[in-house]
C-alpha cells in the first residue's frame, strides 16, 4: 500500500509504538518516507531499527501519557529535529479489566487519563503549534471497535474509546477551517506481536476472529497490520483529506467489496470492506459503510 502514498518530508509523531498496532503504523509511515517521532515509556530499540533499516529517520522520545507534564517537550523535540510535525498518530493506550461492579475509581481514573485525557492535549499542543506555524496538519485517533460492541470487564476503556470518536467528531469540525483534519480508526483484533499468544491459542483465536468476514486479522498484502496500516494510516495521512471515522473491523455478516474502489481502497486483506467517499470537498465527515 505505501507505494501508493508519498509522504516524503512529512513528520509524524507516534505515541505507543513499541509493538503492536503503534509499530505497524510507524514502519508504515516510514516507508512512505515520513520521519517518525516515536513516543513511548520505554526505548522503542526494535522500532527505531526496523525505521532506520528503511532508511528512515527516526527520533525517540521518552514520555509517560498518564500525565500532561511531557507533551510540550514532546513537540519542541520534533520542531528541533525536523522543524515541527504534520501528523499526529494518537495511538498509545491501557487498558483496565474488572467487573463493572466492582471497578475502581483508580483503574478508572488511569485509563481515562492516558486514553482519552492526554490524547486530547496531545491534539490540542499539536493542533496550535500548527495554527501558529501556518500548516497543515493530521490527526489519527485510535478508537476501538468496543466503541460500538460496548464490551465486557473494560468499563473505562469503552467509555475512553468511545469519547475519542465524540472528540474526533469535535476536532474535526472546530479545526478543519485551520487546515487541520481529524479522522478515528476503530480496529478489531489484528496481527500483530501483542496478539501472537492470542493466535497460537487454536480456541481463543476462532472465537475473536469468528465475526470477521475476510482475512482473519489483516495478514495479507503489506504485512503490516494488513488494512489498518496500509489503507487506515497512509490514505488518512494523504493530502488532501476531511476528517472523519473509518470503522474497520468486526462488522457481522458476509464481506462485500465496492468494485468501483477495490483495488485502492478495498484490498482482500481488509476485515470488512470500507466505502471510501470524497469527502474533501466539504469541512467534516463521518462515514462508514457496513455490509
């Protein structure tokens, strides 16, 4: 997918990239050329090596989004580097498992904090240094397809997924006018490294992937986190872009695919097939198409 894109001098910065979802989307944006700025509690060693094998380059910053206290440093780092960033890929996350009966005002609290509080201050530190430097920019929020299923045992992350879809929707309609699009990916369970115990379990495995119409897990094609990396990541990082939701996991029912948009924003490697609209025409979109 990323030889569809070319984001050649653009910066993103990637919070919780280590493994996972997070170090699909950065290699992903790496090899369309961006330079990444790599987010995280601890050394992304083996994501700054896979960037930089690309050729890519790659800038690591320690930072723990349970506070505020680090996102000022984390947007004076990328603006000595490389003069500031274009992308912002709100990724990092915790998650809090317990009966909602019995749920704790702390585990509330941290989840809520990370998931939802900091993502929006990120946005908002990212959002005025572009107002100010006259450019545009692009916001991807990760939300979760519990932000539609609702769940189990996860009080605090629905409620966090689920108001990052209500604060995309607002980014993207206060700060279109500045050039600024804001757009969520609500994926389902993916291959990744963080799902590898998940997938050698035979019976675990059939049971997440059961609803998913097409490739269990978005192996195919690129590689990388399959359709949320190369279609997710990339094409809402392209130029132009209105902001938006791309729901792009866990719908029921058979797979159907859009001839009209299959071979460059419909691949087979999709979980479900997603209806790409031209929505730059206008300041704000939301949209989803489910079969």
């Amino acid at each position: 997918m990323s030889q569809l894109f070319d984001l050649s001098g653009k910066t993103a910065i990637v919070t919780g990239c280590n493994t996972g979802l997070g170090q699909g989307m950065a290699l992903g944006l790496a090899s369309a050329g961006c330079n990444i700025v790599a987010v995280n509690r601890r050394s992304p060693e083996e994501t700054q090596r896979q960037v930089e094998a690309m050729g890519g380059a790659f800038l690591p910053v320690e930072a723990d989004l349970a506070s505020t206290t680090p996102i000022n440093d984390i947007l004076e780092r990328a603006q000595e580097r490389f003069g500031g960033a274009d992308i912002l890929v709100n990724n990092a996350g915790i998650i809090r498992r317990s009966d909602a009966l019995d749920f704790t005002e702390k585990d509330w609290d941290d989840v809520m904090d990370v998931n939802l509080k900091n993502l929006f201050f990120l946005s908002q530190a990212f959002a005025r240094a572009c107002i100010e430097g006259q450019q545009r920019g692009k916001i991807i929020n990760i939300a979760s397809m519990l932000s539609f299923q609702g769940g189990i045992r996860v009080p605090s992350y629905t409620a966090s997924k689920s108001g990052v879809l209500g604060l995309t929707r607002l980014m993207a309609n206060e700060w279109a006018s500045h050039g600024i699009n804001a757009n969520a990916i609500a994926p389902g369970y993916m291959a990744t490294n963080n799902t590898e115990a998940l997938r050698n379990d035979p019976s675990a495995a059939a049971r997440s992937w059961a609803e998913y119409p097409l490739d269990a897990g978005g192996t195919r094609g690129s590689g990388r986190c399959g359709g949320i990396l190369g279609l997710g990541g990339l094409e809402l990082c392209s130029w132009p872009y209105a902001g938006g939701r791309w729901r792009m996991a866990g719908q029921v029912g058979p797979a159907q695919e859009r001839p009209d948009t299959a071979d460059r924003l419909c691949p087979a490697e999709l979980m479900t097939a997603i209806c790409h609209q031209p929505v730059w025409e206008w300041a704000s979109k939301e949209y989803s198409w489910n079969p």
